[in-house]
C-alpha cells in the first residue's frame, strides 16, 4: 500500500460522503424539516446517512488499500476534514458568514449534525478493527 492511501481514501470517503449529504440534507431541509422541525428530522437523517456511509467507507478502504486501522483513522479524518471544508464552502456560497456556520453547529440540531459527523470520522477505523 502506498502512504498515499489514507490520504486517497479519505478524500474519496469526504467528497463522496458531502455529495450523499447534500442530497440527504436538501430532501430533509426542504421536505421533512417543516413537517416535524429541524431536530427530528436531523434525528432522522443522521443514522440513515451512518448506514449509508459505511459501505462507502468500506468501498474507500478496500479502493485504496487501506487494512490497518491507524490508516483507516487517519482516513477517516481526512475525510471529516474533507467534509467539513466541503460544508463551510457551502454555507459561504449560499451566502452564510463562518459565525452563522459556527454558530447553526451550537444549536441542537447542528450539534447532534456534529456528532454524526465525528461518527461518520470513525467509521473507517471501526471497519478495519472488525475485520482484524
């Protein structure tokens, strides 16, 4: 494996994973959220987003190569990182300010969006212990 691996690996696991929340959040935001509020319905999307972004991050370790689980945590993070970046990019181009994105992440839905997405950082890690 290359030491570029992770690195690939949590790229494609980030940019991948923004791209499936993008949709996840556009069917919550302008569907689920007015029928039953913003915090039910990130209750909502958080574990379907999980489940479907763990075979995404089985997908990117075996693309990549990638079996020891310190390089899977490392990839995870990287695609956290990814994720995150990919995330405030967005709020700025629909006009937010980085105070408005940090503080929607202090609010109860923005923090239980948080923890998924500190999940979401550890899936890679939690795979490649399993299959150890």
């Amino acid at each position: 494996m290359s030491t570029r691996g992770p690195i690939y690996a949590g790229l494609a696991y980030g940019l991948i994973g923004f791209a499936l929340g993008f949709v996840f959040g556009v069917v919550r935001t302008l569907f689920v959220a007015p029928a039953i509020g913003a915090f039910a319905a990130v209750a909502l999307e958080t574990p379907l987003m999980l489940v479907a972004s763990l075979p995404l991050a089985g997908w990117c370790l075996h693309h990549w190569q990638v079996a020891r689980p310190a390089y899977a945590l490392v990839s995870g993070l990287v695609g956290f990182a990814a994720l995150v970046v990919c995330e405030v990019l967005l709020g700025l181009a629909l006009g937010q300010t980085v105070q408005g994105i940090l503080a929607g992440m202090a609010r109860p839905p923005g923090m239980l969006g948080l923890a998924g997405q500190i999940v979401f950082a550890l899936l890679p890690a939690s795979l490649a212990v399993s299959r150890k």
